[in-house]
C-alpha cells in the first residue's frame, strides 16, 4: 500500500427549498387556526411524550483517500429520544407548556482496503435540554384533532471520541490516534409541525405529525493525538488541540408520540 493522507471529511447542508415551503405552509395554518371551532376547557392539562420519530436532514458529505481504491465503509449508530412535555389550555383551542429532552446517542465508522481496516472512528454524545411549545386545536371531529404546533428548545452536549488512522509503508508506515472530550457544547432547535390527535379514550390520544426543523450546534473537544513512526507500538509525538465546531442543520420531521388529557382541578 502507498503512503496513505490523513482523509479530510467536508460536510456541507443545505436547506431545501421543499422545507421552506413547509415551514410557511404550517405557520400560516397555525396563524390562522383561532378560527376554527374550540375543543377544550380552559385550564385542562395536557401530558405526554414523543414516542418514535424519524429526522430526514438535507447535507452531503465528501470522503476521500488519495491512492486507495476499492476500500468500503461500514458505519453504525444508536439513537434513543425521550421529549416528554407537559401544558395547559389557555382557551378552549390553544395550550401551551414544557418540554424535557433527553437524548443519548453513537455512531461508529470503518473503513477497509484489502480485508484490512485503516481507519476507525467512534463518537458518542448525551444531549439534555428544555423547551416551551404552543400548539392549536383546529375545527375536529369527536376522535380526530388536528393541530398546528410551534416548539423552540436548547440544551447542553456532551460527548468523547475515538480513532485511529494507519499511513504509510514499509519503513515510513505509521498510526495516528486519537481521543476526545467536549466542554461548553450547546445547542437549540425550532420545529413547525402539523399533526392529528387521534382519541382513544375521552382522555388519551395518540399524535401523528410531520414539520420542519432548524438546529444549530456548537462544541469545543479537547482532543490529544499519538502518532508510533513505524507502527511498532511506541510512541513518538504526542499533540493537543481544542478545535470549535458549529454547524446549523435544516430537517423533515415524521413522528408518533401520546397526550393525556386532564380535567381542569
């Protein structure tokens, strides 16, 4: 194998205009809703959680390794979202309220040439936040509700990272590798989605919805890199860096989650 470059990873995301479209389509529904006819009483409660959802983001991404050909990449990931959220209705259609979020997740990728891989690279990361949301009972039918919603969070990151890299051959092959830890991350989000409670009880529905969402993420990860000239299991440099990213992202939201209705005390 030749001598191997250390692989640049660009990320570019790109709102799509489809999302916009989306996003001024539901607001506009949403503004408009207080026509429409009033479904509850005042001072009623409302508690419940996403249950499962699907994030359809717009970005491409561009991977190369100069003089390899014919490797392949195997990447793998676990995501875990819990939004519970409570509210009260303000009037007989609208309620406001809460929202917790917990969200652990890790990706993992490998890349290999000939039965061998050269590179690999795990992250893992927890999110906590909170956030507040509105949302708007339009005219219903006794078991199907729709609704328009507006939701704005913000939270705290934290994550750690892990790799290595093999370069080189013969007497100029090495291994890079590294590890990670973030401080200070944040992040917030706003989503517009559009939605249908469907009553299985007076007092418990199920909720369908899709919407569109803007993120926007910073962290700093103090990152400290060995590099073994000859890859023989010593090592020869020791690095630090403290590199900020921050990144925004446009997505399309599908999802399922439960409310409980509570009469007012």
């Amino acid at each position: 194998m030749g001598d191997l470059a250390e692989p640049l990873y660009l990320l570019y995301l790109k709102p799509l205009g489809m999302y916009k479209k989306i996003a001024l389509s539901l607001f506009a529904v949403l503004c408009f809703g207080a026509l429409s006819h009033a479904q509850f009483k005042r001072g009623t409660r409302m508690t419940g959680a996403t249950i499962g959802s699907a994030l359809m983001n717009s970005g491409t991404a561009d991977v190369s390794f100069p003089n390899i050909t014919g490797y392949t990449n195997k990447a793998t990931s676990w995501n875990i979202n819990f939004n519970p959220n409570i509210g009260w209705f303000i009037s007989e259609k609208t309620a406001v309220g809460f929202t917790m979020s917990v969200n652990p997740n890790g990706t993992k990728n490998t890349f290999e040439s000939v039965g061998s891989t050269f590179q690999e690279d795990k992250a893992s990361r927890l999110s906590l936040g909170i956030g507040g949301f509105v949302r708007n009972y339009f005219s219903a039918s006794s078991s199907f509700m729709p609704f328009g919603q507006f939701s704005l969070n913000l939270g705290m990151n934290s994550s750690t990272t892990s790799g290595f890299f093999y370069g080189g051959s013969g007497s100029s092959a090495y291994k890079t590798s590294y590890d990670g830890k973030s401080s200070g991350d944040f992040y917030t989000n706003a989503s517009v989605s559009f939605g249908m409670t469907k009553l299985i009880s007076p007092h418990t529905g199920l909720d369908f919805f899709a919407g569109y969402t803007y993120s926007y993420n910073k962290s700093t990860t103090k990152t400290t890199t060995k590099r073994d000239d000859g890859n023989n299991g010593s090592i020869d440099q020791t690095s630090e860096s403290n590199p900020t990213s921050k990144f925004t992202n446009h997505g399309f939201q599908l999802g399922v989650g439960f409310q409980i209705f509570l009469d007012p005390k």
